[in-house]
C-alpha cells in the first residue's frame, strides 16, 4: 500500500471512528456549532494534504495530535479576526477625495527639532544624565526597563528620570496633536 492510500484509509478510520468526538472537541473549543464543523473539515484536508506517518496511531491519527491541530487551529484564526478588526478601526490612510495636510507634517518636523534641540541644551546643565536617558528612550524603540538594563541602574531611577524631562518638554514644547 503507497503512502498515499494508507493516509486515504486511515483518514477514513478517523471520520469513521472518531469524528463524533472531534465535532465534540471542536465544539467545546469554538462554542458555535458551524465553526466546529469547519474546523474538523480543515482538519481532515491538512491531513489528506499532508501526509505525515509520524502522527500514525493505531488504524487511524493521533486523536491527540487532531484535537491540538483543531485547537490551535481555532486560536489562530480566533487572533487573525482580532488583528482585521483592530486593523479596521485604524482607519485608512489612502483617502484619494482628502487633500494631504502637509501643514501637521511641518508642526510635527518643528516639534520634534524642539525636543532634540532641548535635550542638548538640557546635557550641557546638571540635567545631562536625565536628558541623556530621555534621549535614549524618545530616539528608539526600547522600553524603560530596556534602556535602565543597558546602562545598569533601576527602573525606578530610570522612570523617575525620564518623566522629570518628558514634564519640562511638556511645558515649554507646544504638542502638534493637540488640537485631534
């Protein structure tokens, strides 16, 4: 027997022997009747697709290796639709009938030359270790707890640091934003 009619016959086996209880698996696993069915369908084209003796069990598959194919499975699309709908109320971007606003382009350019101009002025008073932080943290994409580990002292000590420079920019930097 090929490899190809052995995964035929014990993927009838399965349907045969156990596809009740997979509909039950999947069920538990996506609490909508018509989901589960689509998740056990998926199920047995990966299987026929994938030809895989490693999950060989008996006469059939691996129930255990189904029932985490299908739960897995679920948690995956589950997360994909989550992505869409976060995706969806962004907005898009591309509006072809609004004219681009390339004056919030200038306030923000102005806006972050203010901040980098400041923070070198605020290195060359006693502030230079918090303005350094702060520049380490605005000018990248680490964490507190990142930029704290790069230069060995607490996070505590770094966020105390930070939030002295972030409240004078908030004071003497008009915010580009404000008016969203």
């Amino acid at each position: 027997m090929s490899l190809d009619e052995e995964c035929n016959w014990r993927v009838e086996n399965l349907y045969k022997e156990s596809h009740i209880w997979l509909l039950q698996v999947a069920t538990n696993t996506t609490k909508n009747a018509e989901h589960a069915m689509d998740m056990v369908s998926d199920l047995y084209v990966y299987l026929i697709k994938n030809k895989k003796s490693s999950i060989f069990w008996g006469v059939s598959y691996n129930l255990i290796y189904c029932m985490r194919y299908i739960q897995s499975r679920w948690i995956s699309k589950r997360e994909k639709n989550q992505r869409y709908k976060l995706y969806e109320s962004m907005g898009s971007y591309d509006r072809p009938d609004e004219e681009y606003d390339i004056e919030k382009d200038i306030q923000i350019q102005i806006a972050y030359d203010s901040v980098m101009e400041e923070i070198q002025n605020l290195k060359k008073t006693r502030s230079f270790a918090q303005a350094h932080l702060y520049e380490m943290y605005w000018c990248s994409d680490d964490k507190m707890m990142d930029v704290a580990n790069k230069i060995g002292i607490s996070k505590s000590t770094t966020f105390n640091a930070i939030s002295k420079i972030k409240n004078h920019m908030k004071m003497i930097i008009p915010n580009p934003f404000k008016d969203e």
